[in-house]
C-alpha cells in the first residue's frame, strides 16, 4: 500500500535552475493536489487535476508549471528556481473533490 | 481568497490535559475535516464532518460541525506524548471542489 509516493524528498537548487517533482498515487483517484508548506502560512495550492486531462491554478500557481501526464502521475515543475519557491511542498489526491484526501510525505526544497 | 482562522497557533500541555482548538470563516462550508500531521510527514485525515450540527469522535478526538456552517472544533481528550504534532482544520466551500485549509495548530505535550 504506497498511496501517494513523492520523489525526491529533499533537494537543494540554486537560484534559476529548474527541477520537476514528480508525484504518483496507486489508489485510482481522479484528483490530485500540489500543495507548498511554509511556517505560520497553512497549506497552499499551487496547482490541481480533477482528472486526467484537466489542470487548474490554485492559490499560488505563479513560477510553477505542472503535468497530469495519466491517472496516476501529477508532476509539478520549476521552471527558474528563486528563493522564495523554498518550502516543503505536498501532492495529495483524493477519490473525488474534498473526501478524504490521502498526502504524500512531501519534498523539502530549498533554493540558495 | 476566502480563509479558515485557525486558533490557538500553539499550544503546550501537560501529559493528561484536556485540548480545544478551532476553525473559523466569514463564509459557510459543505464539508469541515481535521488533519494532524507528524514531523517529516504529510497531513493525515482524522475526522470528516459533513452536516452542520454533527458530532464526530474518534478515538479520544471528537469533532463538530457548527450549526452556522461557519465554523468547527476539535478536542482531544486526555493528551499524551504521540499527539504531538500539527493540526489543520480543512473546508470545502459550496460548489468547490476542493479544500482550503487553516494555518494549523501546533501541540506539544509535556510529560
């Protein structure tokens, strides 16, 4: 029982590199989540799929790019890495919308 | 965007202590859920309330689902050192189709 697997778990850019996390769920859910992580801000999303398909912004979907390359795979993309994109970012997916999201255990990005 | 108001930030409790914590919105929801998450791991879903007025437990954890719609609460009854960790309250706006989430509250639990 995998569930969400994200790779890598931690990694380390310089300012204007790019790099993909990549995100894979073994459940069969339609939906999935890109979510960044920073201290006292809560859960943001970046960016969503309700389905294979279909991608849609979120809350903070500037500097990303992402990919629902099939049902299982949800990628997001750096395309020119700053400091700012450094946190810890979560993909999550889900059956069908709000029930019952299942997270992955996150990548740990910092951008120097 | 609209926002959950998550209270208290933190909190730091003696072993065997009762806790309460809180999500508010200007705005009502569908759905309220209650998430905990571990150091160095991601959210894990704990209660799902989905009618205004419902009671949830789980455990030592019990939840509800306000009657106004726009808010929600979490308590954890008789603490101890594995509840550690940080607590997210979520919610699903009507006609959305998916959650936003509150900033979290941070537990620690003293022996």
């Amino acid at each position: 029982n995998a569930g969400v697997t994200q790779t890598p778990k931690f990694q380390v850019l310089k300012t204007g590199q790019s790099m993909t996390l990549q995100c894979a769920q073994d459940m069969n859910h339609n939906s999935m989540y890109w979510y960044r992580q920073d201290p006292g801000m809560g859960l943001r999303l970046i960016y969503y799929s309700a389905s294979e398909g279909t991608t849609d912004k979120g809350e903070v979907p500037n500097g990303y790019n992402v990919s629902r390359l099939n049902k299982r795979e949800f990628s997001l993309r750096l395309e020119s890495a700053a400091p700012s994109q450094t946190s810890v970012y979560f993909c999550a997916s889900s059956l069908s919308g709000p029930y019952g999201y299942t997270f992955g255990s996150g990548t740990r990005l910092t951008v120097v | 965007g609209q926002q959950l108001n998550q209270s208290p930030q933190s909190m730091f409790i003696q072993e065997g202590e009762d806790v309460s914590m809180n999500c508010t919105s200007s705005s009502i929801f569908n759905t309220w859920l209650w998430y905990k998450q571990e150091p160095g791991e991601g959210p894990v879903l704990l209660i799902a309330l989905y009618k205004a007025g419902e009671l949830t437990s789980n455990g030592r954890l019990t939840a509800q689902f306000g009657i106004t719609r726009k808010d929600s609460f979490l308590n954890i009854s008789a603490s101890i050192p594995s509840d550690v960790g940080i607590y997210f309250c979520a919610g699903q706006p009507p006609s959305v189709d998916k959650l936003i989430f509150g900033t979290g509250t941070r537990l620690q639990v003293f022996p």
